[in-house]
C-alpha cells in the first residue's frame, strides 16, 4: 500500500537496517576466552598512577613559576620514555597562561 504525502510525492514502506545487540553480563566477560573488557582491579598500578600524577602536579607548579632547573630535577623522577611526553604537556599548559618554559 502505498500512501501520497504533503507534497504529492508516492511513500512506500521503508527498509529499516537491522541491529544486532549484543548484550554481555560483566561479571561473566573475565570467563570468555581471549576476550576481556574488564581487566582485573590492580591497587599496584593504581597506586603508581597516584604517585605520578602528584610529581606531575609538583612539577606542574614549578613549570608555572619558570623554575626550569626544578623542573629538570623533577622530570629525572620520571622514567625516560615518559619525559618527552610530559615535557610537551608542561609547555602546553604552561603557554596556556601565556608564559613560556624552556626546557
């Protein structure tokens, strides 16, 4: 059956796409083989993540004063294939203020 509109246009049925949904229970992801969402709570990593997002702050702080030298001194914290990223995040905010850092 098809059926005129406003504007004298011809409508048919129209093909809606089917979704498929698939729905899991949390708890029951960690018994999936191979397939985990939900990795298991680690207080080590959560503990590590505190500690260095503080020194960030710490450092944050020194980088805002232009005091590089501690900044180098606090960056030394870090382990190295971390520094270069967190040196462009210290610029970054740093520039936000409209201040500049050399590092």
């Amino acid at each position: 059956m098809k059926t005129i509109n406003e504007k004298g246009k011809k409508m048919g049925k129209k093909n809606f796409a089917k979704y498929e949904l698939r729905y899991e229970i949390a708890s029951e992801r960690n018994k999936i083989a191979g397939y985990t969402l939900i990795p298991e709570s680690n207080r080590v990593a959560e503990a590590q993540h505190m500690s260095e997002h503080e020194a960030f702050q710490a450092i944050q702080r020194h980088a805002l004063k232009g005091e590089s030298e501690e900044v180098h001194k606090l960056l030394l914290e870090f382990p190295e294939f971390k520094r270069e990223d967190l040196k462009k995040m210290l610029v970054r905010s740093v520039e936000t203020h409209g201040k500049t850092l050399e590092l």
